[in-house]
C-alpha cells in the first residue's frame, strides 16, 4: 500500500478511543525509563506514566506493563562501559538492575494503590505451550487479583540463541498470550513515518495502519537511540504479532510527560489495526494450526457446560485417549464418540487419567500436589457447535 493509499484508509478509519479497551498492554523502553547521565530513572516522568496506569486501572481496564531497563540501570550500578556488552556482562548487569526495576515499579505503583507483580520471562515462555499455559495463567490470576503483572525477558539466563533481544516483540507476544486487545508502545518518536524522520524532512507520519503489507514494512528504519536493542523494524514485526492475535497496537511518542493520557487528548501516534478480537484469533489459532495430540471424552452435563461457556472439568471425563502432554491440543468428544471441539490441555495424559471423573478438589490428593482446576479452560478452547449431542439421552445414565 502506498502513502498515498494509507494516508486516504487513515482519513477513513475511525481511531477507537482508549476507554474501549478492557485489558492494555503498555511497554516501556529503556532510553524512556532510564536517565543515564544520572545514573538512576526518570522518576518525574515514570510518576506520571503510573498515574496514567492508575486512571486506566480505575476505569475498570486491566493493565501490564513490559518494561525494559533492567541491563541499563545494573550497567550503571557496577560502573560497565557504554559500549556493547559481552553476554556476561550483560546477565550480571540484568541480575542487579532487575531488582532496582521491580523495586522502582512496585513504589511507583504503590503510591497509587496498586500492586505490581514482576513476571519474568524467556523466548520458551512464550513459544513452548507448556509453558505459554503456565505464563498464561500467571497472568490471568494477577489480573484477576487486580494487581498490574510487570514483565521483562528475563536477561540474566537468556543467551542470544534464545532470547528476544528486544521488548518490542517481546510485549507483542505478551499481548496475545493475555488476551489483550490494545497494546501500547511507547518509543523516542511519534508513530510511523514514510521514511525515517531523521533522514528525510519531508517523512510524513502515518496516522493509520490498516494492514501491515510489503510497503508498510519498507518504512522501516533503524532504532532511533542508542540505549534501544529496537527499532521501527522490530515494532513493525510487533505489529503483525499483534494484529495476528487480534490485538490493537499504538506506536507513540513516550518522551512528554503523561504519555499514555495524551492520547485520548489526540497526540499523534500510529494506530496498527486488526479486524479480528483475542478471543476469535486465539480460538482459529487452535481450530486450525495445531494437532490433536490425543482426545478426551466427555458426558452429557460437560458438553452441556462448555456448549453455555464453561471450562472442561475433570469431573466431566468419561475417557482419556493418547499420549499428550500438559499444552497439547487434544480433541473433546462426546458420549457418541463425535467431536464437539477441541482445546489445549492443562495436564500430561497420565495426570489426566488420574483424575478423570473426579472432583477438582481431588487434585491435590490425586496426583500429590496440587493443580489446575479445569482440565481445558475455556479460552482455551474452540467448539463445533452443530456438532453438541449434549440434549441427547446419555445411553450411559450420565447427564
């Protein structure tokens, strides 16, 4: 799409306003975060940011935070050099400032009565299901306890082969994992230009991104300060991430104070749209893209309940079928052996059989410690609908 072309879907596109949105991810870099020539934060700016966090929290919405500034604010500490880092250095860095930034988030939240909860995180979090289930569900509890997860690539034990190396795609896949439906990133420029502003005085910024295609991605250039591991490329790929998942995401300017308010005030930024919602995207996502590693069967009353909404549990097994393990797809079938819908499940197969037909308070006795409740959470699960028998007579007695 050209400028032109993009320029003319911005003038059509309607901006949605911030108060839409009901779980937020805003990600904070460290050029942002960390004052270097000071040597500590920039606590007046980062005072604001959090009462920002605090009016979108008192709106009812959920917030995350991914914030950067772990390695900057440990280098400062232990006197490193401001040249790139061996990966020593780096991960000696990280442990040291990864305390002084979880210190720093929770007094800052704190003082505005919030509780912050510092999650972190490495590239097999995100991308092994396992543990994406584990991550995923750490955030969903936070959440639901009202607190404000902070998150981080946890840079004391990644290496390069395994590591984001930036919080820009990092935040994207946060985004999704959460379910978020609008992700913020807060960077050293505006949005999206034409062509990078620093180069090109005639850049124009890019009000609205419909789709990210071939010409969006030639805007791109390079990181715009030297304390960022990111750029305008890897915000670009946190755009597809996240419009993928069906998340919205901002690009915008977090140098002035106040820099999530200002825009609902209509600050420029560059909006990266998506036609999709979290939910739908992450159920196509398990419909279509993952295979069964094995089936649970399921009675009456259970396909009933997941049919109106309701997670799968262990109660409601008849049968486990297969060899998966905890994060696997597996089928769901009924009574007659059809299949209704499929999901990701929360236990090996061996655990699964365990439990199967018991009560959730059973768990702990069952398998020696204690787990999750529910067998297949509902977000993590897609149905066939026309396929339910579950008005059917069971010819098992079970309804």
């Amino acid at each position: 799409m050209s400028v032109a072309s993009q320029t003319m879907a911005a003038a059509t596109a309607r901006q949605p306003s911030l108060k839409t949105f009901k779980r937020i991810v805003i990600k904070v870099g460290s050029s942002l975060l960390v004052d270097r020539g000071q040597g500590g934060v920039k606590r007046a700016w980062l005072e604001s940011l959090g009462e920002d966090i605090a009016d979108l929290h008192g709106q009812g919405a959920d917030v995350l935070v991914v914030s950067s500034g772990a390695i900057a604010l440990g280098r400062t500490v232990l006197g490193l050099p401001e040249r790139e880092l061996k990966l020593e250095d780096s991960q000696a860095a990280a442990a040291i400032g990864q305390i002084a930034l979880a210190r720093i988030w929770a007094e800052v939240l704190a003082d505005r009565k919030l509780t912050a909860g510092q999650i972190l995180v490495t590239l097999g979090d995100t991308e092994e299901r396992q543990r994406y289930l584990n991550a995923r569900a750490t955030i969903g509890r936070l959440l639901d306890l009202r607190a404000v997860p902070v998150i981080n690539e946890n840079d004391t034990v990644a290496t390069n082969e395994i590591r984001y190396g930036d919080n820009d795609r990092l935040a994207a896949r946060v985004a999704t994992m959460a379910s978020a439906d609008l992700l913020i990133l807060l960077s050293d420029v505006q949005g999206l230009y034409s062509a990078p502003p620093g180069e090109n005085p005639a850049a124009e910024l890019i009000p609205v991104v419909a789709r990210v295609d071939a010409a969006i991605e030639a805007m791109a250039g390079g990181a715009a300060s030297r304390h960022s591991r990111g750029g305008m490329r890897t915000k670009i790929e946190a755009a597809k991430i996240a419009t993928a998942g069906g998340t919205h995401m901002i690009i915008a300017d977090g140098r002035v104070a106040h820099p999530v308010a200002r825009l609902n005030e209509g600050a420029p930024c560059t909006w990266f749209l998506t036609g999709s919602n979290p939910v739908t995207a992450r159920k196509k996502w398990i419909a279509g893209s993952l295979e069964p590693r094995g089936a649970l069967h399921v009675d009456a009353g259970a396909a009933r309940a997941i049919a109106n909404g309701k997670s799968l549990l262990p109660a409601g097994v008849t049968r486990v079928e297969g060899n998966f393990t905890s994060g696997d797809c597996v089928l769901i079938r009924d009574f007659r052996a059809n299949e209704i819908g499929r999901g990701l499940v929360a236990y090996d197969a061996a655990d699964a059989v365990l439990i199967a037909g018991r009560n959730s308070q059973d768990i702990a006795s069952l398998l020696g410690s204690p787990g999750r409740a529910v067998i297949i959470h509902r977000d993590d699960m897609v149905l066939a609908r026309d396929k339910i028998a579950a008005w059917e007579p069971d010819p098992n007695g079970k309804s």
